[in-house]
C-alpha cells in the first residue's frame, strides 16, 4: 500500500487493510501489526480485500499484491530494559479485555523491591503502566497466574516469605490475599480435583502440598510429600495408573509423579521418572 502525491495535514491515508475469505469471513488485517498486511494464503478462491482510512481523509491510494517468503515464527521482540533483573514473569489476560497482558515481580533485592508491575497489552500490541502493587517480601521467582475466583479474569500467585500472596481483581489499587506457608519455592495453578475450581500446588522446603479451590483463601489443602521440592507440573494420568481422568502432579529436581488414586487421594510414595536424577 502506497500514498498516492506527497503527504499532507489534509490529505494523507491512515489505512486499515482487511482481508476476507471468499466466505466473507474475517482473516487478518495489519492495524493490529502495522506495516504489510502478510497472509498464508493455501486455498484458491476470491478473497475480497477492504480498505479504509482511520482519519477520514478521502486521499487516492493504491493497493499492490505480491508473493512473499514464509514469514518469521515470531515477530520482533518488544524490549523492555528495567536496567535491573526482575525475579519472574508471567502472561495472563487479568483484566478481561482478551489481551494477554506482562506480569513482572521484583524481589525485596531489587530497586523496585517487593513489587508486582503489571502492563496491560493495548489494541496495537503496545504494553502500557497499569499497576505496581506491593507484596510482601519475596525473592521474586516463581509466579504463576489462573482463574482462582471463578469470575474468568487471570489472577496472579507469587511465593513470598513464609507463605503465598494471591493477588485477585487485578487492578491499580489491588492488594494480595496471605497463605501462611514458609519456605514455598514453587507454585502451579489448575483445577487438580476436576471440581471446576481451580487449587493452588505449592512446593518448597516443606515438601509439596496442593491447596483446593475455590479461593481466594485456600484454607483445606493435602500434603503430597514432605521430601523438600524444588519445581512443580501437573498433568494428566500417564501409563501404569488408572486412567481416572484427575491430575497428578510432578515435581522436581529428580523428577517425582504423585498419581491422584482417588478424589484429592494421592500415591505417598511417588513414581521416579528413570533417567532425571535425584535430590
């Protein structure tokens, strides 16, 4: 796409370019990418191109198809330098606008200490300010995000001394519910009893222990191990269980399955996974 005449206040295209199936249905337009519009076309037919201008302007224009080579599997990167390392970081949509919105804790080490920074992801793909809530004093590491509370919104869980801050309706002035648990290394977030709510699995010097939903308390939890943990998964029922449809939960270092046996019921003893080593 190209202006036609040299550029004016008056005069000068803005263009949205949109492409459509011969269905008439929606496929792709650059607005949300800026630059050509790129499209992985692997069926003949009529697309039907639409262009429209965002300021108004009734400027010509001309519109010129060409072939192009496979494009890069990611676009180029958005930096964003904090000029200090941040302790971890998470991707969830937390204000319910279906952008996936940046998390970034930072440690009680850091200039911005005991801090959770939360970028909300515009309609143009930008990243903008939109909270920087304090936590209680924590190294950083391990956040997680999930639907805790049940209302569809993303909500955020964060290791913090002797215990978890769970962080619910995310917003500018939000401020986190306490789990009292020291030594929590580690945290995962999924509906572990299949009961639509989703729980808390922690792991730590403690061993590891899932917490059920619903939240945002998380009062009643089950202890797996005691054997101190490092990282945690969690998956579906794998060969030489029974394959009740419930999660199980792995841990590592030397990676450790816990089987679900039964409704929130879990093998004490665990399955070693041959070949990945033990604490």
């Amino acid at each position: 796409m190209s202006r036609a005449g040299p550029p004016s206040f008056d005069h000068q295209m803005d263009p949205v370019v949109e492409l459509y199936k011969p269905d008439l249905s929606f496929t792709a337009s650059q607005v949300l990418t800026g630059g050509d519009l790129a499209v992985n076309i692997s069926a003949t037919g009529d697309y039907f191109v639409r262009v429209r201008n965002l300021n108004g302007s009734t400027a010509p224009y001309t519109i010129s198809v060409t072939t192009t080579g496979t494009p890069p599997t990611f676009a180029a990167p958005l930096d964003l330098d904090f000029g200090f390392p941040a302790g971890s970081v998470g991707v969830a949509d937390v204000n319910g606008d279906n952008r996936k919105d940046m998390l970034v804790a930072f440690g009680h080490s850091s200039p911005l200490g005991d801090t959770l920074v939360v970028f909300s992801q515009t309609a143009d793909r930008s990243l903008a300010l939109s909270a920087a809530l304090p936590t209680d004093v924590m190294a950083g590491g391990g956040m997680t995000t999930g639907d805790l509370d049940g209302d569809g919104h993303a909500d955020i869980a964060l290791p913090v001394n002797n215990g978890i801050d769970v962080f619910t309706h995310v917003g500018p002035t939000s401020s986190p519910v306490f789990i009292p648990l020291a030594g929590v290394k580690q945290l995962a977030i999924a509906d572990v009893d299949g009961d639509s709510h989703n729980d808390i699995v922690a792991v730590g010097t403690f061993g590891a222990r899932v917490y059920w939903g619903p939240g945002p308390a998380y009062s009643t939890f089950t202890s797996l191990t005691t054997d101190t943990r490092g990282n945690v998964r969690r998956g579906r029922e794998s060969t030489g269980h029974s394959p009740n449809g419930l999660l199980d939960v792995a841990t590592s270092p030397g990676v450790q399955i816990y089987g679900q046996t039964g409704l929130r019921t879990f093998d004490p003893s665990g399955r070693h996974v041959p070949g990945s080593g033990r604490s």
